[in-house]
C-alpha cells in the first residue's frame, strides 16, 4: 500500500499499518475530544500565548460566565492538559503536557 503524507509517497505494508497499539490510539482520541471544543481551543491557545492566567482573566477574554470557564478548565485538568498553581485566593492555569504544546503551536502557527 503505498500513503501520501504531506505530498511525499511512502510504501507501507497493511499489516505493519495496522498494527498501532490500540491503548495509544485511545488515549490520542480521548485527548483530541477533550480539546475539541471552541471554549476549550481558546482557552488553551491563550495559555499558549500568555504562558500562565487565572480564571477572571479568561472569563473576561472569553465574555464567559465564570461557571462556564469553570466547567470548561475541570474537563482540561482531569485530561491532564492543564494544571494549576494557588498563589492566594487565585490559581494560575498553564499548559502542562508538552504533546498538547506541539500540537497546538502546530496548529496555530504560534
């Protein structure tokens, strides 16, 4: 079987094209899902630009209830994307997981 990846043809045998570890590809797609929500996109691109912020700055960049954002930073904690630091009454969100920092420079040209 012969595979165009960008505009390069590479020979690969089917078996050997088939054989991925479906651990890792469920992982990958539980990953893209989390990500795969405009809120949550720009939430993580701010990050990616700002290196660190807290809720109030992205609610108000967001034009978002606090709530939303709330909900919206658990599903990226709890996929390992983000994590935050307390400093006092604030936390500060930064991007956490180098994978999700590639792939995100990759995607918006950052």
């Amino acid at each position: 079987m012969t595979m165009l990846l960008s505009g390069k043809r590479f020979n690969v045998r089917e078996r050997d094209f088939m054989d991925y570890d479906t651990q890792k590809l469920s992982e990958a797609a539980e990953l893209l899902k989390v990500l795969a929500h405009p809120v949550r996109l720009c939430i993580v691109k701010g990050l990616l630009e700002n290196g660190e912020c807290n809720v109030s700055h992205m609610q108000n960049c967001l034009n978002a209830p606090q709530s939303t954002v709330s909900q919206h930073l658990q599903k990226l904690k709890m996929a390992g994307i983000i994590e935050g630091t307390r400093d006092g009454l604030v936390v500060n969100y930064k991007i956490c997981n180098p994978m999700v920092k590639k792939l995100l420079e990759e995607l918006f040209n950052v």
